[in-house]
C-alpha cells in the first residue's frame, strides 16, 4: 500500500510525494502532537483508493480504477519544513511522519457531485473551503499520470491536492472536513 500526496495541482506534471503506511491514521482517532515541531499544519484532500492494478492507464479509463472517494488531512511540519527547505535538504521529514495521513468515511463516486464543497472546520470554526472541480489536474488525470510514473496496486489513495491554504493547528483542537455538508472524518489534535 502506499500513500501520494500531490503537491504541485498547477501544472501538467503533477509533483508528489509518498508517505509511509506507518503514516495513516483513520478518522475517529486522534493526532498526537509530534515533539519535533511548533507548527503543525493542516490541508484537507480528496482521497481516491485504487480498486484494482494499473500502470500507464489512459486517461479517459482512469474512472475505472477507483469507485469511492474520501476526504484526507495532509498533516506537515511547516517550520521543519520551510528549514529544511533553507538548508536544501529533502523536506520528507516534514510531511511524513506517523499518523500525518488522516482518512475519512469513503463514499461511492456517485454519491459525490462533481461541484461537491470540501470544508474543513476547526473547533466549528470554517478554516477552508474549496470546489472538487477546482482540483487541477483532475483525479481521472492524476491517476493517468502517476501511473506512468509506477505501478499503481488496489489499496493505493491518491491524496489529490488542495488548493488552500495551510490551516495551523494545536493540541485540543478538533477537526471536522465535510463534503457538500456531510461529515466525513473528524479527528482530535492531543
């Protein structure tokens, strides 16, 4: 199993990472502040798991390989991220650590309009916002293209990117993301 992360949703290429399965963390359970850092941060995804194996897969197939879609909680370190980032190191450690993927309720595809709202809520607070069809590239696109790149196995998610920004977060805080209203993963900061 593994878990991308897109980074860059800008350009054609899509830029991304891959995040340890020691990274995953169901939604429901909580976040424990990592020691390492004072500035955690938060990006709320859409999240596709693949249904079945693929490597160059066409774009206009992509749809095939996934039925049910979620929303994810990128969780990074920012400061070890931006010093990191300053010393021209690798910013991997910032972005993948345990329990930095958080995963919600998958729903079926067709329960999830293409203008569906992504919300994130903090302490029942908006913090983020964003249209699915904001998404760039497309998730039937991403799939194409990251499976040119390696072998994309059934049980693989796809966290496609998030085009707002990143949301600070602190312990006790509660986290909410919705998709057109509906609660899909909740997950409390400790």
């Amino acid at each position: 199993m593994k878990i991308i992360c897109v980074v860059d949703t800008e350009s054609a290429e899509p830029s991304f990472f891959l995040k340890p399965d020691s990274a995953l963390l169901l939604g429901r359970m909580p976040f424990f502040y990592p020691d390492f850092s004072n500035d955690i941060c938060v990006r709320p995804h859409v999240v596709v798991r693949i249904d079945k194996v693929g490597k160059s897969i066409q774009e206009r197939f992509a749809h095939k390989y996934y039925r049910e879609v979620t929303l994810g909680l990128d969780i990074f370190a920012r400061d070890l991220q931006r010093q990191l980032v300053a010393q021209g190191q690798p910013w991997t450690p910032s972005e993948c650590f345990d329990g930095s993927a958080v995963l919600g309720e998958f729903v079926p595809c067709g329960e999830t309009p293409s203008d569906a709202v992504v919300t994130l809520q903090k302490n029942g607070e908006e913090a983020a916002r964003y249209h699915i069809e904001a998404l760039r590239p497309t998730v039937d696109r991403l799939i194409s293209r990251l499976s040119h790149y390696m072998l994309l196995r059934t049980g693989d998610y796809i966290f496609t990117g998030s085009p707002v920004l990143p949301v600070p977060i602190q312990i006790d805080d509660t986290l909410e993301a919705t998709l057109n209203g509906r609660t899909i993963l909740s997950c409390r900061i400790k």
